[in-house]
C-alpha cells in the first residue's frame, strides 16, 4: 500500500490538519463564490430571493463538504475512486431509467431533500478513477494498448450515458477532461493525434446523421450549432440568446452600465441570466473590469492547483489535482467561449457563479479534495 | 505494487512537462478570453451599447392635431372633435367576462366589439391596453369614470376625430379623413411612422390628401423603456409634436351652401370664380354625402345606397367629369377664327339649316335655319352652320390652340381629387391616341363643342374666367396655409386681341340680354349687376327626339357659362346639368340665381329680377331658405 511510504509522522493530524489547509484557496474560491451571490442579487432586481440566498447556502454547504473531504486522507479517497466512479455510474444509469424529466433532458434524480445530477458527480468520479488507475498502472506500460482502452472505455461510459439524457455540454466536458488526463499521465502521442483524427471524423459523421432516422443529436442541438455559426439567420429565435448575450456583454464597455443598471439583464433581454449566461451580467454591469477580475480569480485559482499538483510527489494527488484543476478550467473556459459567442450554447454553468445546487457541491467536494491531497502530501 | 524509483522519477518528470505543457496551455486559453472580452468590450462597446439602447428604447408617438380648415370668412369647414372609447387591460381586469359584464350594464356594449375584445385580450400580452368600444357619448364616458372603482382594469381615453361640421356642403372639395390603410402606406416608400399609430387619420380624398402634408403636422414622441417582452417600464423622455396647420380655402360657405340648395335634387355641378385671383367662390357637386360617415366608417348598406344612386353623389363632378361642352365651345372657335383673322365680325353666313360637308350633311339645331348670321348673331342665337363654316377656314389645330390658350385640355391645378384634363383633340392627338387621321367631320363636329372636345365644369369656368379677363386665370383653392397667403392666381395677359376678346363678350351679353337670345329668359335687370353669358346643350346620344319623351339618363346635359357683372367682370360662373334638357332652359335659370347671390354676397333684392319672374323667384327664394333653415337646425341637432 501506498500510504507506507509517507513518512507519517511528517504528515498533520487531527485538528491540526486545519492550520495545513491551502488557505489562499479557500480566499479564492471564496471571492469567486462571492462574485456569484452579487450578481444573482442584481439579476433577481437586487433580492436575496430567488437566488442569491439560497446559494449561499449552498455555498456555505459547499465549504463544509470541502472541509470534511481534506481532512479524510488522500489515501483513503485513492481507495475509494473506483467505487466511487461505479456508483456515479450507477446512477447515471439509474437516471436514464427512473429519471425525472426537466427541460426536455433527464438530468435529475429527486432525492427529496435535493436533486441529485449525477453527471455532476460523475465528472470528479471519471478524474478520481482516471487518476486512480493511472497511479496504479507502471510506467512503462502506461502507453501499450491493452493499457489504453480501460482507461478510454473508463471515459466512454460516462460520455456516452450524458449524451443521450442528452446533455451535450456534460459530455463533452467528461470527454475532453479524460482525455486530458490520460495526456497528462503519460499515454503516447500517436493516440491523441489518432483520436483528434477520429474526433474530427466524429463530428462530420453527426452532421451527416442529421434528418435521418438515426440522428445522433436531438433537432435543438442541431439548431443551436447552426445559430452559433451563423446567429442572424435567426435573430428573433434560437440566435436571439447569442445575440442578445453578445449585446449584453459588449455593451458593459470598460467599466460597465454599474451595479444593478445592466438593461439587458434587468430588462430580460438576456436569457438564463442567473445561470448559463450569468458572466454576461456580470459583465455589462462591471464592464471589462469586472469580467476580466473574474477571469483572473479563476486563472489564479488555475494556477494555485498547477503549483500544487507539480509540488505533490505523490503520483494519484498530482494526478487528482490536475485533473480537477482542469475540469475546473474546462467549466469556465467552455462557459465564457458560450457566452462570448466563441463556441455553442451547449448549457455549461459558470463555476462557483451561476445559480445551481449540484454543480456547487461537486466541485467544492472536488476543492476537498485537492486540499486533502495538499494536507496529506508526502514530505 | 511499489514503482521503482526509477519509474517514479520518470514518471514524475513526464507529468511535470505534460502539466506544465497543459497549464501553460489552460493559461493562454484564458489570455484568448480575455482578449476576446477586450474586443467585445473595448473595441466594440459603442455598437453593442447602440443595439443595446435600440433593445430597450421603444419610441412611443403622440399623434399631433391635425390642421382645421377655413372658408374664406373663417367659417369652420373641418374641426377635430374629442371622442371617446373605452378601453381595457386585462391584468388590471382580473375576471375579464365579469368587469365586462358590469361594464355593459352601464352603456351600450355592441356584442361583436366584446367578442373582439375578449378575444384580442386573450392573446395579447396582460398589459396591452384593448379598445372594449369606440366612439362612446360623453354621458357614457362619465358613467363609467364614476363607476371607475367597480371597473377594475377598464380606462376611458380621450382622442380626436376629424369633425365636418357643414356636412355634405363641402364634401367633393374637403373630402375627408380615415384610417391608414395598407394601400396608404404602399404609397410611401418610406411611410412616417406616425402613420402606424392606431387610429391616426390621413386625408383620404379631396383638399384633406392634397393638403396631408401640411395638415398633418409633426408628431410628438416620448421614449419609454420597455422591457424584453414590451412591457413599458418607464418614461424617459417626451418631446411634444407640432400641430398642422390651418388651412383657409377661398370658398364661401354661404354661396355654396345656397348652391347645395340651389342644386337641390338635380345631378348637377355650379363652378364660381373670383375674377381678381383666381378664387373659387364654390365649387359644389349635387348631389353630396356626409363625409363623417367616412370618418366613423362608413356601413356597406350606406356606401351601397351612394354608390347605387345614379346621380353619382360620391362623384365630384365639377373636376373628375368631362362633357362635351356644347355651343359654350362655340365662344372658342369664334375667337380661335377672330385671332386668325380669317373673318370680320360683320360677315355673314347663310344658314339653311344645314351644311353639306363631303359627302355628309350637318344639321343646324334649327331646322329651319338662321337665314345669314354674322359673329355676334351666331352666338346670340347659337346657329351651328356659322360655326361648321368658321371650323372649314379655321382649322382644329388652332381652335385646340385657342382652346388650350383658354385653359381647356389641361388639368386645372386644383387640389381636389381626380381633377380631369377634359381632351382638346387635335390632329397630332387623334394619330396618337386613335391611329387614324383627322377629317374634316371631327373639325366639324369640334366647332360646337361635340364630338371628341371634354371639358370639365371647372375648365368652363376657367375658359369664361379668362375671356372676360383677357388674363391667364388659374383657380385658387387655397387662401392661406398656416396663416400664409397664397400667391394671387389672376394670371398674367393672354396673347389675345382685347378687341377680340370684346366683341365676344358683347355677343355673350347680347346672348343674356337680347330679347332674341338663347338666355334672355334669365337675365338680370340689375343695371350695374348684368351678366353675359352662353348656354349649351350637349348631346348624350345622337338622335333628334325632344328631350321630354326620353328617359332621364338620354336626356342632353345642360351648361350654361357666364361672366357679371358686363360692364366690370367680377365672377365667372359655370353651371352644369347633367340630363337637364336644354342649357337655356335649365342651366341658364340656375346661373343666374347664384350670379345673383354671389354679386350680392347674400339674398339678392327681387329687383335684380325680370318684373314677370319675381313672384316665382320670391317663392323659390323663400323655400330655399326655409330647407336651409332645416338643415342647419338638423346639423345643430348632430353635433
């Protein structure tokens, strides 16, 4: 077992654990969070109701889930991944069969006191188990074939059960993250240029699949592609959301409309304002300024995890911190190229900012544990 | 298992550059965003900002007041009256059926307007304001402000309507008012866009299009932010529109009301001009129809019931319809041949009763012909042979270039409706417009004002106007616009010989005043009042029966055109009778009278008259009074 070769008496105990915890984290994601509440404040007409409340409740929800998660040793979570990942692919299933149906997708899974979105879970499971794995696997077999289908069949899964609930945004997101992951831990090149040379082969396969009957997306997704390549072809219909989020965006100029005077928001020009298209808000009404603070608290947040990840020698932590790092970074990078008009609404929240239980919990879960691994690391 | 070091230390480095190569990778991705948020933002904040106000500002107009119009004493011939409607919304309403059903427990509620009503509010947004009913009386409107607690959602609003307050008087000149149809706005290429506010009137026929510009005035607007789906949220800002402007016409409603009555039952259209600026005194059409009824919509059955009448009253016949102007032409061939020189006033010409042309023989109105006849003698007593001889030595072109020199041929520029050019036919017109060449015939038939020549009852009157001038009268309609004066329309000479010119105008008092003319039944004894005049009877079909034994729509039109006072022209006049039988008969009788009441700008004395007839006018005079009286008490009583 791995953990015999931490030095243990070097590694915190007990309550101590708290004084090891990387704090300058918790400050970040804590002003991100916090950019988040104001402006679920100004989009609700400057009320803690709807929105803003119940988030920060959740936020602070969020943060007691992190706490528990670090100061549960890394080793243990090591442990647990596998498991971990087959219970979020049970549910998963579970959620095609009994799933409850909302937005024309079948997301969710009524636990009573809170839905559950297992995709959601599933996207830390897919790194935990990647990393797992690949921490496990030696070196040198790391590239052989045999060796590389577990892994894709590990991302393949999750991918494929997200696309037909369907939620492409996810999909995409779990693909894109474990492929990365297998990047990082060492797989050959020749694969990934392979599977760029597939994925592009993929992507002209689905729209050769459109208007037959084995259509591989539903007719929305079809439409929302087209109107992000071309939005005037229907600015009053599936293109008025690119459009009317652009406007809001650019609009905001150098410092913005100012708190709560964002027309396009206030006036519900702009769609999904307290979720997908949050950041658009945020950026009318704080301009430049405030859209590009943003993105740098989430660029620090970045790097925060890089530095870690590179300073852990533990393999499963590096691993586990870089991936969570970039499931981090593909949330608000794939978000903000949706808002600005840079790739397709494909319905991909803002982390830590828009308005959502799931994806909230998950990833301050997913904060644990890259702070337990940064706790637990060997020195 | 447990890695070797040297596995680990591998494996390690291999991450170390992978991460790094990603992170660095994730971090210039970030760069691209923010790069991106710097173009949207920085470079093209400007537009984004204007889409943005254009997505929020909804311009809201506020129609402006149209300009009245004035008869030439600053009688009012078109007002704006305040009407009122009731109006509701259904998210002030709550239980829609039920406001509306106590709504119509107070006033009348017409079942297919609350039909539309409940309807449009069913499928309009819950803060769209609906029209319940239009054009509710004032007791109404205050039944439902004091019920107002009870009427959740329902508002009474205040607009304006076009008014007529003299009713069918003006209604071929005027015209009127209605809503913007989508015709109306083909017309435009690029349509105001007050014209897209619900209700807004345009002038649809008559002075009220002509004059749309003018009347129409700007409109006023406030900004009004509104949010994605068109609620109004709040003002932003008002600037108020500009009314139209005033327009006074040259007409008196007093002389075209008399003529109204005057006209009476007749088909019949009465021109009087003003021989000083070209002024038209009255210009009415018999008969008329109320123009309010088209403001507020005309019904199908009363629309049906004037379009059926076959005395055409939607027709303004003093402009939109050309008649063969009859022996009134011949005072243009007579002239046409003077100015030519090619005969002397005292010549004479036999008149058997007819004239061999080519193969073809004319007829004299008189069978039994004139005997010889010289200028003055032929418009005295109209013989048509001296007229077949002048148009043999004349020639049509310059009778068409006399014609045209009269005004004949051209539309007057008037701005009424459908103003017709009448047709001065000659050679170039006939290849032109029929393919075949001129004869001799079509001169013949030209010289007395039949066959292919049109005029119209306003060209008469200008034809009239301008040989008793000597001058290019063109008719003014409009007085002043928006307190600006007009330019005077008197004209400028004629290229026309005054000796000429006065021998004509001899003839024509001669017509009037001569125990022998065509007229002298309706002369003025008036010393100073006298009028010179020269009637004409225009066949509608070609046949030699007495008016009398056919059915009216056979019967000839009678004209009769006139200038008075002789001695210092004042007023030219022209009168037509469609089917009236003869101009000297039927035409001339009516001339006179409103002669009369124009010179004495009222009530003529029963002096001005003939000794015999003023028994008969007194009567006339004295019924005329008593249906005007009627009328305007029934107009009182409307308003």
């Amino acid at each position: 077992m791995s953990y015999l070769e931490y030095t243990v008496k070097t590694v915190p105990s007990g309550w101590r654990k708290v004084l090891y915890l990387n704090w300058p984290l918790i400050i970040l994601l804590t002003a991100v969070a916090c950019v988040g509440f104001l402006m679920l404040y100004s989009v609700a007409g400057g009320a803690l109701q709807p929105w803003a409340e119940p988030q920060m409740e959740r936020f602070g929800l969020g943060l007691a889930a992190m706490f528990i998660t670090a100061m549960v040793p890394i080793w243990l979570w090591r442990n647990l991944s596998a498991l971990i990942y087959l219970v979020a692919l049970a549910l998963l299933v579970a959620v095609e069969l009994f799933g409850a149906v909302g937005m024309g997708a079948q997301r969710w899974i009524d636990l009573g006191f809170m839905r559950l979105q297992p995709s959601e879970l599933m996207k830390i499971a897919l790194v935990m188990a990647l990393a797992a794995y690949y921490d496990w696997l030696p070196m040198k077999r790391v590239s052989r074939p045999i060796w590389v289908i577990a892994p894709l069949i590990l991302i393949l899964a999750p991918t494929f059960l997200t696309l037909t609930q369907p939620d492409l945004g996810t999909a995409i997101l779990l693909m894109t993250a474990g492929g990365l992951m297998m990047f990082l831990a060492g797989v050959h090149w020749a694969y990934f240029a392979v599977v760029i040379a597939a994925a592009g082969g993929g992507i002209y396969t689905v729209f050769l699949s459109r208007g037959t009957p084995w259509q591989l997306l539903k007719d929305y997704q079809f439409r929302r592609i087209d109107t992000f390549l071309d939005p005037s072809t229907d600015p009053l219909g599936a293109g008025y959301h690119i459009t009317q989020a652009k406007i809001a965006m650019g609009s905001g100029g150098w410092t913005g409309r100012g708190f709560m005077q964002g027309t396009q928001s206030r006036l519900n020009f702009l769609p999904e304002k307290h979720t997908d298209f949050i950041f658009n808000t945020l950026a009318e009404e704080f301009g430049f300024v405030g859209g590009f603070s943003l993105l740098v608290l989430y660029v620090l947040v970045l790097l925060f995890c890089i530095v870690a990840a590179l300073q852990n020698r533990d393999r499963y932590s590096s691993l586990l911190i870089l991936g969570i790092g970039l499931t981090f970074f593909l949330f608000f990078a794939v978000n903000m190229s949706m808002v600005m008009g840079l790739a397709p609404v494909v319905g991909v929240p803002l982390p830590l900012v828009s308005y959502g239980g799931s994806a909230m919990l998950v990833l301050m879960i997913a904060f644990g544990l890259v702070q337990s691994a940064h706790i637990h690391r060997p020195r | 298992m447990r890695r070797t070091p040297r596995d680990s230390a591998e494996s390690s480095r291999r991450m170390t550059r992978r991460g790094l190569l990603l992170g660095g990778a994730q971090i210039a991705f970030a760069g691209v965003l923010g790069l991106r948020m710097r173009h949207m933002q920085v470079d093209q904040a400007a537009e984004f900002r204007l889409m943005a106000e254009e997505n929020r500002i909804n311009i809201h107009l506020i129609p402006p007041s149209r300009g009245r119009i004035f008869d030439r004493e600053g009688r009012l011939i078109a007002e704006n009256e305040q009407t009122y409607r009731i109006t509701m919304r259904r998210e002030d309403a709550g239980d829609v059926e039920d406001v509306i059903g106590r709504l119509s427990a107070l006033v009348d509620l017409r079942p297919e307007d609350v039909t539309r009503a409940l309807e449009e509010m069913r499928t309009s947004p819950p803060f769209l304001q609906v029209t319940v009913a239009d054009r509710v009386s004032w007791e109404a409107i205050s039944r439902v402000a004091v019920n107002a607690p009870a009427l959740p959602g329902v508002y009474p609003e205040v607009g304006l309507s076009r008014f007529y307050p003299q009713h069918e008087t003006f209604a071929h000149v005027v015209g009127y008012v209605g809503p913007v149809s989508e015709r109306d706005l083909a017309r435009y290429e690029d349509p105001e866009p007050v014209l897209r506010i619900p209700r807004f009137q345009i002038g649809k026929v008559g002075v009220e299009a002509k004059f749309e510009e003018q009347l129409r005035g700007s409109a006023g607007a406030k900004r009004v932010e509104v949010n994605a789906v068109g609620r109004v949220m709040r003002e932003l800002d008002r600037r108020e529109g500009e009314a139209g402007a005033d327009l006074q016409l040259t007409l008196d409603s007093e002389l075209q009301d008399y003529i109204k009555a005057r006209l009476g039952e007749e088909s019949a259209s009465a021109v009087v001009v003003d021989l000083e600026h070209g002024d038209v005194l009255a210009i009415a059409s018999s008969p008329s129809y109320d123009p309010n009824k088209f403001v507020r919509g005309i019904s199908v059955g009363d629309y049906g019931v004037l379009r059926e009448n076959n005395h055409r009253p939607l027709a303004s016949k003093t402009v939109q319809d050309a008649y063969p102007p009859g022996s009134t032409f011949k005072i243009v061939t007579a002239l046409a041949a003077l100015e030519a020189g090619l005969i002397r006033p005292d010549e004479t010409v036999y008149c058997p009763g007819h004239m061999e042309i080519g193969s073809r023989r004319f007829h004299c109105w008189k069978r039994a012909g004139h005997g010889h006849v010289n200028l003055e003698q032929s418009l005295r007593d109209s013989c048509d042979v001296y007229y077949y001889d002048l148009a043999l030595k004349v020639g049509i072109d310059r009778i068409a270039e006399m014609g045209r020199k009269l005004g004949l041929g051209t539309a007057p520029d008037v701005p009424m409706s459908a103003v017709t050019a009448g047709l001065m036919p000659d050679r170039d017109w006939k290849r032109r417009e029929r393919g075949a060449e001129w004869r001799i015939g079509d001169t013949v038939n030209a010289s007395i004002g039949q066959g292919y020549v049109l005029t119209s009852p306003l060209q008469q009157a200008i034809m009239v106007a301008r040989v008793a001038t000597g001058r290019s009268v063109e008719p003014r309609l409009v007085r002043s616009v928006g307190g600006l004066q007009t330019p005077s329309r008197g004209g400028t000479p004629l290229d026309i010989d005054e000796a000429h010119l006065k021998l004509i105008r001899k003839a024509m008092f001669v017509v009037s005043n001569s125990r022998r003319g065509t007229a002298y039944r309706s002369r003025i004894i008036a010393e100073d009042m006298r009028l010179a005049g020269k009637t004409g009877t225009s066949q509608v079909l070609n046949r030699v029966v007495r008016n009398q034994d056919v059915p009216w729509e056979e019967r000839d039109h009678a004209l009769f055109v006139n200038f008075a006072p002789y001695d210092a022209p004042r007023i030219a006049v022209s009168i037509v009778v469609e089917h009236g039988g003869g101009g000297s008969s039927t035409a001339a009788p009516i001339a006179r009278d409103i002669t009369l009441q124009a010179l004495y700008k009222g009530t003529p004395p029963l002096e001005a008259y003939p000794a015999g007839d003023r028994e008969r006018i007194k009567a006339q005079q004295e019924r005329l009074e008593a249906e005007r009286a009627k009328r305007a008490a029934e107009a009182g009583r409307r308003a």
